[in-house]
C-alpha cells in the first residue's frame, strides 16, 4: 500500500477579498478586459461566492472532508492507499504534499503572497467545486480571473459533482480554452451519503464490509413484505420548475391525496432563498429563455404554473414523516412541522416506491453558455445525481428517477440496478433525446404501476443497491480511483 499525501487549506483567519476580484466585481468595470465581466450574471455569482466563505466558520474543501469520516466508519483496509490527510491553515511553511485541495470560494481570499507559496509548490493543485454542478454559470469568472492574474505554470483542475454519462469533451474543452483550467467530475454525493450523511450509523468492524446502519436488511425487508396503503412517495422541498409542473400534473390526475406527496413552498412566498425561482414565474420581465424552454416540456407557461399554484396556494406536507422541528418563521417554506430530509420509516414501509426528483431536469439550467463566451451547439454529457436519488438506495426502496437525461444509466455505470421490469418500461425516460417525450413517458409509467410485478427479484434488486451503497471496498475504489487518475498513477 502506497503513501498518498492530501493537503486541504483551511482559512480560519480573518478573509480580505483579493483586490483583483473586487474590481470586477465593480459595475462600473464591466466594459474593460476580460471579456467575462459583460455576462451579467458575474456580480451575483461572485458576491455569492463571497457570502458563502465568509458565513461558514471553516473553510474546509468537500473532497477532503470525507477522510475523517472515513477512519470513523474504519473503513482504511478496504483502500489500495495509505492516504496521509493534512489540514494547513496558511502557507508559511513549504506544502509538502501529492495533492493540495483548495475549495473554489477560498480563491477570491488568497493573497498575492499566498498564490505565489501555492504555485511554487509540487503538490498538483485541486480547485473543489465537488458540491455542485455549475460550470460556466457560476465559477468560470473566478478561475478565468485567477489565472489571467497569476499565470500558473502548472495545470490547475477543477472538480464539480456530476457524473459522465458519455464521452463527449465539448463542455470541458471550451472550458479549458476560456479559462485555462481543467474540469473533471466527481459523483460527490455518493459518497457523501454513505459515509456522511447517512442517519443512525451504527457500530462498524475493520472486518465488516458494509458501513453499519439502522437501516438494516431485515428492516428491510420487513418493509417489503408490510401491506401497503400508498404507491409511491414523493418529497420535494425546493421549489423548482420540473417540481412545481409534476406536482399539478400528480395533482390534475387525482393522486395527490392517494400517495405520499410533500410541497414545501407556498403562495405567496416570503424572503427566502427560494424567493428567486418564484419572481422569476411572477415577472415578466424576469423571464429567462431558460425557464420558458424549461416549461414547455411540461406544457406549461409561467402563467399557467402561477395560476395553479395560486389555486392551491399551501405548503402540501406528509402527516406520517415523524421529525418535528422548529418553526421559523422568517424563512419561506420552512419547515412548518415537518422535515422532508430526515427518515421516517413509515413511508417507506407503506409506499410501493419513490419518484426520487432529482435537483435539475434538463441540462441548461447548470450547461447554459455565456453568450458573450460561445455560440455552439452544446451535446448534454453529464447528469447530477445527488441525495435524492440515493435516499431510496440507502433506506431499501425500490425507486424511478425523475431527473436530467442519463440519470439512471449513470446509476447503472456505478453498478445499482433498474426496477424497468416493475415499472414495465424502458429507457424512454431516461435516455430519449427529446425532453418532452421523456417527461410524458415519466407521467404514463407511474400511472399505469402495476404493483403484481414486484416479486421476490425485487426484492433482490433492492438488497443488491442498498449492499454496493454501504460497501467499504466500493467506496474506497471511487476515491482510489479518482486520485490515481488525477495523479496520473498507474
């Protein structure tokens, strides 16, 4: 077992903004070099980033902080590296490591000093953007300012959490040519889930091949076997568009009320950070070509959508989830009496399967281009799958995505198994090129579910994902394998 040395920057000091990135961040600047400063998102997106660093009292990068984890859940054996895990909290000692992460808000806090120390160094440098999807929309500013300023001899890397679902290279190599850095992908929350933010872990053995939980497999499949009083369970808490329009069409075909269904957002919304997505259906003048291309799959417009949502204005919550919480007043849809993301065994026990909806359902909303940048034709390549997907596989559901195109075959790619034979269906939902076509074939399968062809093979399926999620060894080959191809190791 070889040694890999990580280095992760944590800036618990006080964070100064580099002048560099204020300037730009000045409106009055938009009309000089670079050419990023005339996408208008840019001052948004870099103040955000801003207000999410200084807000948190850590600054630790995502793809470091599973390590810790990692030697709770004793998991160490099942990895083919001695990885030697280091926290620095400023650079005036020499960096002495394989791979120094940094996380992507941190940059616009370095210094001068500081990115000249981490420039000089030999560690191959990892920018972590592993909690999200963005790419152009959100970060390209940021790295293409940081590399204008400071012209890194060696190559830079970034990282954000979504899965390939085929070869195609067009999103990262304009990336590249635009702002020198390179972009590679993770499936961060897969791994997060199981060893982060997975409820009840329970005792684990250096010997024990599966990480521990409450959840246990004759649990189960005691829920397997349990009568059932609905067909599916549907949570949403963020209000997005493909949420808003499959909740009315749940609705406008009576299954509202005879299935597990939550809605945590409300007419009229109050200030919350769901506040945006809202003003932008209410204003006209708000109307993204994003969001009208977005409604037409639904068949939909924004009109249409608030007129059904001003009808049945209420938050739609499950009486049966059993986590009480705090209200709060001041935040929209917020947890009112319940909480959508903890576990609740009964709705499972008493639901057929989830419709696990997904954060995104088409690929402009994280792939859309600045115009300023490109004007080409862009081949979706890339899905975002994150813990909705992966709560039923960790709670022992059977489930369907509804979710970006490739969902469920970048599922496959990482080795769980469909339920297409219960659902009675094919790839159409998943896979076909015309989002509208997949949207209809979503609507027709859970409407025509026939719970006469889950069987004992079900069952089986369902045991099967749930084992390759909790896996020590299938956990460990994601990370070893993701830095043996960073690192260009054998």
């Amino acid at each position: 077992m070889s040694d890999l040395r990580v280095t992760y920057f944590n800036k618990t000091d006080e964070r100064v903004v580099n002048d560099v990135y204020n300037f730009y961040a000045d409106l009055n600047n938009w009309c000089s070099n670079p050419a990023i400063i005339e996408e208008k998102i840019f001052n948004g997106d870099l103040h955000s980033g801003m207000n999410y660093s200084v807000s948190t009292n850590i600054g630790v990068p995502h793809m470091a902080h599973f390590f810790s984890s990692l030697d709770v859940r004793k998991t160490s054996a099942w990895s083919k590296y001695n990885y030697i895990v280091k926290e620095i909290n400023n650079f005036n000692d020499p960096i002495n490591a394989d791979v120094l992460i940094l996380h992507i808000d941190i940059l616009i806090f370095l210094s001068d000093e500081e990115v000249e120390k981490i420039l000089s160094s030999n560690a191959k440098i990892l920018i972590d953007g592993a909690f999200e999807a963005f790419v152009f929309p959100y970060y390209y500013p940021i790295l293409k300012i940081f590399v204008d300023k400071y012209q890194p001899q060696q190559e830079l890397y970034f990282v954000v959490g979504t899965t390939k679902i085929n070869n195609n290279n067009e999103l990262e190599n304009a990336f590249k040519k635009y702002t020198g850095v390179n972009l590679i992908h993770y499936d961060y929350f897969r791994v997060n889930e199981a060893i982060v933010g997975s409820s009840g872990l329970t005792e684990h053995h250096m010997d024990n091949p599966l990480i521990t939980n409450f959840v246990t497999e004759d649990l189960i499949k005691e829920n397997f076997y349990s009568e059932k009083t609905k067909d599916f369970l549907c949570l949403n808490n963020r209000p997005r568009f493909h949420r808003m329009a499959l909740i009315e069409k749940i609705k406008e075909l009576g299954m509202l009320d005879k299935n597990y269904v939550s809605r945590r957002w409300q007419w009229p919304a109050k200030k919350h950070i769901v506040q945006p997505l809202i003003s932008e259906l209410y204003f006209e003048d708000q109307h993204s070509d994003r969001m009208l291309n977005e409604l037409k799959i639904f068949n939909e417009t924004p009109e249409s959508l608030l007129k059904k949502l001003k009808q049945y204005p209420n938050q739609i919550l499950i009486k049966d989830l059993e986590e009480n919480v705090k209200v709060n007043p001041d935040k929209d849809n917020a947890p009112d009496v319940l909480d959508d993301r903890s576990y609740s065994n009964t709705v499972y026990k008493n639901s057929y399967y989830t419709i696990a909806v997904e954060t995104y359902f088409e690929s402009s909303f994280i792939d859309g281009y600045p115009k300023v940048l490109f004007d080409f034709d862009y081949t979706p390549a890339r899905t975002f799958l994150t813990e909705k997907v992966y709560k039923p596989i960790q709670f022992g559901h059977m489930f369907i995505p509804f979710g970006m195109k490739g969902t469920m075959k970048a599922l496959e790619k990482l080795g769980y198994e469909n339920f297409h034979e219960e659902f009675n269906c094919d790839y159409t939902y998943d896979l076909h090129e015309d989002d509208s076509v997949r949207y209809s074939t979503f609507i027709s399968i859970i409407q025509n579910f026939d719970k006469t062809r889950i069987t004992e093979k079900t069952l089986d399926k369902i045991l099967n994902n749930y084992r390759l999620f909790y896996s020590k060894k299938d956990i460990y080959k994601s990370l070893d394998d993701f830095y043996t191809e960073f690192l260009g190791k054998e």
